[in-house]
C-alpha cells in the first residue's frame, strides 16, 4: 500500500484550495492575531489535540508521500454530492482509506457523510483510534448513522482499531466482533523519546512544569489545577478555552504568534476572574502547530496535566508525564498505555511534592515503559499484517525495545 489517502483529522492549520487544482496546497494561517481570524484558524481543526492524532497517523507509516494525501473524505462527499465520479478519485487514486479518529461514537454527532463515502469505497479502509465520548447504557444514545458506521467498520474495514479496552469491551457487548484496543496514533510517533523517559527525581521547586486544563469561567477543574501548582515554576497550554473569552478579548491585542504565547497582563487578570483565585502559571501558550508545541516542551521538565494530548506532546519529546482525569476519554487512553493517572480531585487533594513521589516514582515510570512496549509491538503487528510499512526509525526502536 504505497498510495494513502488519510481522511480523518488534521495535522496542521492550513487552509484548504477549494477548486483543488493539481499540484496546489493549502495555505498557512496568515498573521493575524485577532480574535475573528484566531477562531476561523481553530475552525480548521477544532480542539488541537487533534494535530498530533492526524499528524501521528501520516508520519509513522511508510508509503509515496507524493501521491498520498490528507482529505476530508466527507467534505469531499459534500462538495461533489456524492456523485460517482468523486468518490472514483478515492478508488482510482488510493490503494487504502486511512481514518484516525478520536471520540467518535458519541451521541448528537452526525456521520451520514462519511457513511456514504464507505458505502461507495472500493479500496481498504484502516480505522484507528476511534473511541467512545462517555458511558452508554447501549445503542439506543446514538445517532442512526453513527450506529451504521460502526457496522459497516465492523464488517468491512481492513483494521478496526479502537482507542482503548473499554470501547472495545462496550462495542463487543453491543454485538460488534473486530473492534481492536490499538490506542492512539499519536502515541506512536516518537517511541525513542518515550523510552527515554526518566522519573523525575528533585523536589518540585527544581523543574520547570508544563501544564494543560480547563482555565475557563467559573471552571472547578481549572481552580483545583491552579491551586495544584501554587508556588512552582509552570506553564499553560491552552487548546479551545481561550474561546470562551470572546467578550472580554474582541478588540484587543492579546496574543504574539511569533512565540505562541498569550499576553500575560492581558491573560492573566481574565483566569484570575474566571477561576476564582490567583492562577500561578506565569507562561500561557496556544499552538496552531505541532512542532512549535513540542519545541516549547523541549525547555520543560515535567508535564502534570488534565489533557491527554496535551500530555502527548509532552511524551514525544521525552518529558515524565502524569495526566489527571474526569472523563472516560482521558481514563481510558492512560490505563491502555500506562501513563501515570489519578483523578483531578486526588492530585489536588494530595499536592505536587506528594502526588510526584506516588504518581510519578521510578517504579511508576517503569511500569508505564513496559506496558507501553507492549502496546508498541501489538500496533505494528496489527497494522503490517494488514499490509501498512512503518517508517525505518519506527522499525528500528521496536528491535530495541
């Protein structure tokens, strides 16, 4: 399978050519700054968390990168109406269908698109990292089309690879049989530097922290995670929450792209009103690129935080991790690969120097690399039996490990 074409997920912000002529790309995001442009720039991929999930996707597999492409398949439906002739495009162009995804199988989210592209696909399609939003007593919560989805994924995708145990155990509990625990692809991408990691071994006050939340109005979350990392060294990333302040930041200039970091005399009096208590952060960051959040990782030492990919970002270029949680999202992608995890409330109610030594011990740490192995090998044995090539640095880290 050397022509791909990728579906799902964006790995970057850049802007579609419409008339999608031969041999043009997508644009960069201009350098504008105000809050209008900022949100039409989010539109283009939603939650950022999603970047790393598109980009993981496109750079582990090895295959022609110049007749591969990413393509919203069900903007592609919708644009052309489902007419035969777009949907030849996928079958004469591609030899497979590649869709990471992310939260997918959860209820008021309407797949009648993408159901039609795959009712009309004639090439394999490789699902990865789908997962469920919440708990559900059965199908019943779901949309129509969604339920169809999942059954023609069921019955006809090559690879059918679910985000953790419990959607898998929940979807075969609901009659489903191919669903497979494969994780996200993101966690795929940079397994030397996970491999590296190394349990922090200093008090608090010796690292610099990167963190990842819900700094948002009257946000219990965002109080209790400020209130965590009082009185230590800690930077903010932000994801969709500064979108919430479109009140307080329309007219006003209050970001500089060039650093990806938000004004801090702009920034910080608006958390501090919407938490309800003084926010120690003394750095805040917002990226529409992935590589510029893992470069700004790079001068941390330790991510504590309550976004999984958030945390992501942060195991890719080899920090200790440890993510807090309320959601199954969250829950159920840190037990599948071992990362450290408690929830929101037990981190605070223990504080950083305690929740450190018990969450993020040597021995925690080495648990989460063992298990992460394993969860490494299974992927490559699942998606080369399919007949996917992974990249030379992906091959040569699985003999290491």
């Amino acid at each position: 399978m050397k022509r791909l074409c990728f579906g799902r997920q964006p790995a970057d912000t850049r802007y579609r050519y419409h008339p999608g002529m031969p041999f043009s790309e997508g644009l960069p995001r201009s350098n504008s700054t105000t809050f209008s442009t900022m949100s039409r720039n989010f539109y283009l991929t939603s939650n950022k968390g999603n970047m790393l999930i598109g980009e993981g996707a496109t750079r582990i597999f090895d295959y022609d990168r110049n007749y591969s492409c990413m393509l919203s398949v069900h903007v592609l439906y919708d644009a052309y109406k489902g007419s035969k002739e777009a949907m030849d495009m996928l079958n004469n162009n591609f030899d497979a269908l590649v869709l990471p995804m992310a939260n997918e199988i959860r209820p008021n989210l309407n797949h009648v698109s993408l159901l039609k592209v795959l009712e009309q696909i004639k090439i394999p399609v490789v699902v990865l990292g789908m997962g469920m939003q919440n708990e559900m007593e059965d199908l019943s919560a779901l949309e129509p089309a969604t339920v169809d989805l999942l059954r023609w994924i069921d019955e006809r995708a090559l690879v059918f690879g679910v985000r953790g145990t419990q959607t898998e155990t929940w979807l075969k509990k609901m009659g489903f049989k191919n669903p497979t625990a494969l994780g996200c692809p993101s966690m795929m991408l940079y397994p030397e530097n996970i491999l590296n990691i190394k349990a922090p071994t200093r008090k608090p006050e010796d690292y610099r922290f990167v963190t990842a939340g819900y700094l948002q109005k009257k946000s219990v979350r965002g109080k209790q995670l400020a209130k965590f990392f009082t009185g230590q060294k800690c930077s903010y990333v932000f994801q969709d929450e500064i979108f919430l302040f479109k009140e307080e930041l329309q007219g006003r200039h209050f970001f500089d792209d060039a650093r990806n970091q938000l004004l801090q005399n702009v920034f910080e009096p608006l958390v501090n009103e919407a938490i309800g208590t003084p926010a120690p952060f003394d750095k805040y960051f917002y990226f529409d690129s992935v590589d510029a959040w893992r470069q700004c990782y790079g001068w941390h030492d330790v991510f504590i935080g309550d976004r999984f990919h958030g945390g992501v970002a942060a195991l890719q270029v080899g920090l200790p991790t440890a993510i807090l949680f309320k959601d199954l999202r969250v829950k159920e992608l840190s037990e599948f690969f071992g990362v450290p995890h408690t929830t929101v409330d037990k981190a605070c109610t223990m504080g950083i120097e305690a929740f450190m030594a018990e969450f993020m011990s040597e021995e925690r740490i080495n648990a989460f690399l063992d298990t992460y192995r394993t969860r490494l090998k299974n992927f490559h044995r699942h998606l080369t039996e399919a007949g996917l090539s992974m990249t030379e640095n992906y091959q040569a880290m699985l003999m290491a490990a």
